[in-house]
C-alpha cells in the first residue's frame, strides 16, 4: 500500500514524495486513516517507526478545513519531552506541510529565546511544539490560548511522565477542549501511562507495533564487560581508535560526567563535545550542528538530551554507562543504523550489571553478542549470552577472544601504554553499585581523573 491509499491529499503526498518516502511504515499504516477518520489514538510503537508522520500528516490535512473557533491559539498541540524532539517535530511539520497555505508553526521550548517565541503567538498559529515546562510559563503569562485546540498530540508520553511531567501535562490538557481528538504515542502503554490515557481519550483505539527487532536489524549489538572503571576507560579508548569509527555517540549517566568526559577526550585529540539538559537551546543547536556538519566526531551525551538526535553519519553508540531501563536501550541505538545504513552498538557492563544484558534481550527481542577485545579481556570470564546467542563471537578466534564480526572487530587496536593513570570520573562508576539514572548527579572526582587517550593519528 502506498500513501495515497491512506487517504492523505495531494499537497501532503508530494511533500511526502520530495522527502523521499515511498511507502508508508507499519505505523503509518494503522494510525493515518484512524487519526483521519476523528479517532483518538494509543499508538505503541518505538522509536524510528516512522511516528512523526503518523500524527503530523493527518493533523495537517485538518488544517484545510475551517477551524472550530476563532482566535490566535493553535489548532494542533503537540506536547513532547526534550527540546530536541519537539524541534525536530517543528521541522517535520515545516516539511511535510510545504503544500498548506500560510501554515504557521511555533515551538515552545525552554533554552530558547522567550521574546522570539512571543512573537511568534502574536498572529494565529496552526501548530504549536511544546515541551509541558516552557507552555506551563506561557500559560500562566496569559500568552497562549489552548481553546482552540481541535488535535491534541502526547509524543513520548512515557518518557514524559518519567521525567515527572504528570501534573503539567494534566494541566495544560484540562486547558484545552474536550471535544479535542486525542493521539498519544508510547513505548509502553501500561501502568501510570495507560492510567493516564484513560483519562484523557474517549472510545480509543488501540494500535501496537513491535518494531524493535525489524527496526535495529542493521544495528550490530555487542556488550564487552569491565572489571572497573580503569578497565573501562580502556575499552572506551579503543573503540574509538576504531578505523571504522565515522561518527559516535557516547552515553553517560550524569551531566556533569559527559562534560568531564568529552573535556578529556577533545584534551586527548579527539573531536569532541557534550549534550545534556543544562545547556541553553543555542548551545545545544550548535552542539547538533556541529555533528551535523562533521565537525564532532564524538558526541557524549545524557538520555535525556539524546531525544530527537537525528544524524545519519553516526556509525556507532557506545554506553559507558549502561542503560537503566531496556526502553532508554533502544532510544540509546537508534541514533545509529539511521537511513538505510549499518551501525554499532557497543555496551560497557560492569559484572554485577549482567541482569540488565537479560532484561535488554527480554525486551529487544534480540540477543547482544558478548566480546572481548584482545589484551583487554576482563579478569572474569564473561559468560554466554542469556537469549541464546552463541558462546564466542562470530567468526572469532576463541584463542584470541576479539570480536570477529562482518566489520573486522575490534582486535589489536587498544593503546595499552596511554591508560596508566586512567582513573574514575564518577564515585557511581567504581564498582560499588549502578550507575545514576537521573541526569542531575555530577562527578566526585578531583583535578586531573579521568582520561588519558592519546590523540588520533589522522
């Protein structure tokens, strides 16, 4: 089935074809002709699933018809989790509405210019991008008026109430319309978000995607484990002297630890730089065009701040830190593999992190393939994967123990001789328990910890 077979009009079909789209994707599939027909949505589905155009094109073919009452606030809501995704939601409707006349969008994020986005809600607005905190301080100035309200869009609904969004979202919700058509878009729809949805849809329709396993196909999952944080740091160094490395994403727990982090690696040689929730939009616009462009080649980052991280050239993600949660996991590789390509997900476990390598392939549906790289092996043999994988790598040498895989593994590119004084940028990363999942706890060490990669040859 092809787009036109949805029902979408032809303005919003040749948007679709100059974008490069061909056929719509299982989402797409499901949700556009139910979202057209009026219908209130709970869509679950992951990230990459073509989602943005599952609400958007059917939102945007509603602004051709007469709005249900006057005024200057927006027709379309769309409340979102992080800056990053409610931009990159922003350009998406900016894309995919070239066809609709005199379209208008605004994006509500905190970070960014509070008078720009003043006068951006002085004329009517068709479509508004917001995250929950930056629209709460617009409502309470009296700047924007959500009476107007006719499709009513919740994107990473799950991620949203994670992050403790719960009472800003019920509140601009009972600010606008109850006779809205509700979409809301989830990894999961139970516990505190189902609870949710039933409050705030009428007669829904369900609809639920597994795509994580089709969707990370092209993505290479690996986890190499790590005695300490020495260790670690190690494994971190020789990954990216990976010939194969083009562009990388490396998560960390903490803000202040993907400072650290990318401070000492771009000291070392490396072209790098961090992302996480302190920095103000322009900095972080910056930091995305910057990786855009190539001029980053490694970007460290928090979970939160990697939400919208569109780059097709990143080939790899590495977790320094591992995942708290299998849903962060696939967020986490889904910056890579992204357009057609292959990617690499590399994971650094600690030994008494093995249960999140289970709850990971429980969820994935796939197994990660454990490695080793040669000189770096842990002191603990690593044992097999839990989802049936094979015992040792593919194609490996089991005398050897480095990774074998389809892009060459990873053996015999550690500098041993550059890590002597490679020590601990955060008391949560020697050992003595998980890492932090929240994005506020920094580093404990003092001057001069952390690392000591040395710089790259090219």
């Amino acid at each position: 089935m092809n787009f036109a077979e949805l029902g979408l009009k032809s303005p919003l079909l040749e948007a679709i074809t100059a974008a490069g789209y061909t056929e719509p994707t299982a989402v797409q599939l499901e949700a556009i002709p139910a979202a057209l027909a009026g219908s209130d949505l709970l869509v679950s589905s992951h990230t990459g699933s073509g989602k943005t155009a599952a609400f958007m094109l059917p939102a945007l073919q509603r602004l051709g018809t007469q709005p249900g009452a006057r005024g200057k606030g927006p027709r379309v809501l769309v409340l979102t989790p992080t800056r990053e995704l409610a931009l990159q939601i922003n350009r998406a409707a900016l894309d995919y509405g070239k066809g609709v006349r005199n379209l208008r969008t605004a994006a509500l994020v905190g970070g960014s210019s509070y008078a720009h986005q003043l006068r951006s809600l002085e004329r009517p607005v068709d479509i508004a991008v917001a995250t929950p905190g930056r629209l709460i301080d617009h409502l309470e100035r009296g700047r924007i008026d959500l009476s107007r309200v006719e499709i009513l869009v919740l994107d990473e609904a799950d991620r949203m109430l994670d992050m403790g969004f719960l009472e800003d979202v019920e509140n601009i919700v009972g600010r606008t319309p109850e006779t809205r058509q509700t979409m809301m878009f989830s990894a999961t729809l139970d516990g505190v978000v189902g609870n949710l949805a039933r409050r705030l849809t009428r007669d829904a329709r369900r609809i639920e995607v597994v795509t994580s396993e089709q969707q990370h196909a092209n993505v290479e999952q690996i986890v190499l484990y790590a005695d300490d944080l020495s260790h670690k740091n190690k494994l971190l160094d020789a990954l990216l002297r990976n010939p194969d490395m083009q562009q990388c994403v490396v998560f960390a727990a903490t803000k202040m630890a993907a400072d650290q982090i990318a401070v000492q690696l771009e000291e070392s040689g490396f072209r790098a730089a961090s992302l996480h929730g302190d920095m103000h939009q322009g900095q972080r616009n910056r930091t995305l065009q910057g990786m855009r462009e190539g001029r980053t080649q490694v970007l460290v980052a928090t979970d939160v701040a990697a939400r919208g991280i569109d780059v097709a050239g990143i080939s790899h993600v590495i977790n320094f830190d591992s995942p708290r949660q299998a849903e962060d996991y696939v967020h986490r590789i889904g910056r890579t593999g992204r357009a057609g390509r292959t990617g690499t997900a590399v994971t650094l476990m600690n030994h008494h992190e093995r249960h999140r390598t289970r709850d990971i392939e429980r969820y994935t549906g796939q197994p990660l393939r454990i490695e080793t790289i040669a000189g770096l092996e842990p002191r603990r043999r690593p044992t097999k994967p839990s989802f049936g994988a094979p015992s040792g790598p593919r194609g490996a040498d089991p005398r050897r123990g480095a990774p074998g895989g389809p892009r060459g593994g990873y053996a015999g590119r550690a500098a041993h001789g550059s890590h002597a004084g490679a020590s601990a940028h955060s008391g949560a990363h020697a050992g003595a328990g998980p890492a932090p999942a929240a994005d506020s706890r920094g580093p404990r060490s003092g001057p001069g910890q952390g690392y000591t990669a040395r710089p790259r040859s090219r």
